[in-house]
C-alpha cells in the first residue's frame, strides 16, 4: 500500500514539482512518508517547490507538543526532506479561540490561492472519519473547529499521558474542502478497517460515514491491504478493475 501511494505521489510530482498536496497523520500514512523520503535520497525525487496543506491539527495544541500533528510532519516527513518551510501550512492549534473562525477562513483561502488542492491522501477512521470529520459532519463543511467524539478522545488516549491531557478540539478540513481536490487518495489498511472501508465504498452516501462522501467525487484511487478489502461485496469486481487498469490505463502506474 504505502509503495503503492508513494510511487503514484512521485509521478505527480515529477509531472507537476509545484503541485499542491492535502497530507494526513496517522498510523497509515507512516509507509508512504518513508518511501517518499528514500526516493528523495536515493532517487533524487525533489520536494523543493511542492506546496502542502495538512488535513487537521489538535486544538489547543502547541506545535512542539510531541503528538501534535505539526511535530509528526517534520519528524516523519518534512524534516527528512528538501521541503521548503514557507510552502508547509498545518493547522495552528494555538490560534486564539476568539480568531478561530477567522484563521479557518484565512486557510481555505490559502489553498485557494495556490490555485486548489492537487492530490488529497486520506486515511480512514474506524467510524468513517476523514481528516477529523467525525459521523454526522456536513457533507457541505469547510475547515472549522470540530469537537472529537468520546470514541476518538480515548482512542487517542493512547498516544498522551492521561486522557484528562487529550484535546477534545481539531481544526480539520471540512468535507467540501477535502472534495475540491483534484483528486483524492485514500489508504486504509489492516482488518480494524474493513467495515468503515466497505461502507465508504458500497454503502449509501451519508454524513454517518464522512468518507462515503468521496462517492460524489470524480477522481478518487482508493489503496488498500488484503485485510482492509476484506469486507467488500463486490471485491471480485474491485480487483478486476485494478488489473485492467493497471494493464491498459494505467500501465505500471502503482507497482514495480
Ligand atoms: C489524521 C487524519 C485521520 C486519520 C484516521 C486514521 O490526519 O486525517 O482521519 O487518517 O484517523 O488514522 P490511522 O491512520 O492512525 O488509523
């Protein structure tokens, strides 16, 4: 999965070194990030005029807090690469609470002025969310102040000393802003994926699962491990419209 998605990201690159990207945090993306960084190093693969939105940040965070999103872009991706920091914008999660609705806008018309989202990486929740989106959001949201669900404050308990100290706010893209990108990957592995996958993919259309909505998008790739894929319906089909297009549309797009 994660070869897959860094090979298709660096074709797009290649194609497009100013292209404009809206990048996830998360457990999923980890592989890919590691990719893209060795085929900077071994393959000469530049990152020098790539322009990068991220999807979400924790709110109130510090950007050096060590499970803000901030400090796990550069960490894991920014920081390994020749990115240049002017073309980084990640959600502040230490904007003041009375600027909020301000800055959210300020954000949208940031990617707006960079002419729009490109290429948009997904990861999925377990419930359905994209970005921080969580069952129930407007399928019309923008990006704005979104407050977490139980399940995901003690989800995310995992990663803070206490669950008193897990932010109960993000601000995220909305889904109106995640459906503006040209076009739209998502990456889901492991089993702990499959239903939410299986809803997004074959069930209706419905702001319960926010990543249902990328049904109403034109262009979206959706990369997925044996296990995610397990509780498709129609997998049969799925995966002979991945060997056809990867044989004639496509032809060595995603593998070796
Ligand atoms: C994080 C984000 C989230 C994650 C999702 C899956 O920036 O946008 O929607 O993609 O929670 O998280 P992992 O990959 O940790 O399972």
């Amino acid at each position: 999965m994660s070869e897959a998605a860094a090979r298709f990201l660096a074709e797009e690159i290649k194609r497009k070194p100013d292209i404009v990207l809206g990048l996830p945090t998360g457990a999923t993306p980890l592989g890919m990030y590691r990719e893209l960084v060795t085929a900077h190093r071994e393959g000469g693969l530049s990152f020098s005029s790539v322009r990068i939105f991220n999807l979400d940040e924790y709110y109130p965070i510090s950007p050096r807090h060590p499970q803000s999103y901030n400090r796990y872009m550069w960490d894991n991706f920014f920081g390994r690469v020749d990115i240049a920091k002017e073309n980084v914008h990640i959600p502040s999660g230490e904007v003041p609470a009375r600027d909020i609705i301000k800055y959210c806008e300020s954000y949208e018309k940031d990617i707006f002025a960079c002419g729009g989202l490109d290429i948009t990486i997904l990861g999925i929740g377990r419930d359905g969310h994209i970005g921080f989106n969580e069952p129930g959001s407007s399928l019309s949201s923008k990006t704005r102040l979104k407050t977490l669900t139980q399940e995901t404050i003690s989800d995310n308990g995992r990663c803070f000393a206490s669950l008193s100290e897990v932010p109960k706010f993000a601000i995220t893209m909305g889904i109106s802003t995640i459906l503006s990108s040209r076009v739209i990957m998502l990456l889901a592995s492991g089993r702990n994926k499959a239903e939410a996958l299986a809803k997004a993919i074959e069930g209706p259309v419905t702001c319960e699962v926010p990543a249902s909505s990328l049904q109403l998008h034109k262009e979206v790739v959706i990369i997925a491990d044996e296990e995610a894929a397990n509780a498709l319906k129609r997998k049969k089909y799925h995966k002979f419209v991945e060997k056809m297009w990867l044989k004639d549309v496509w032809p060595g797009m995603l593998y070796k």
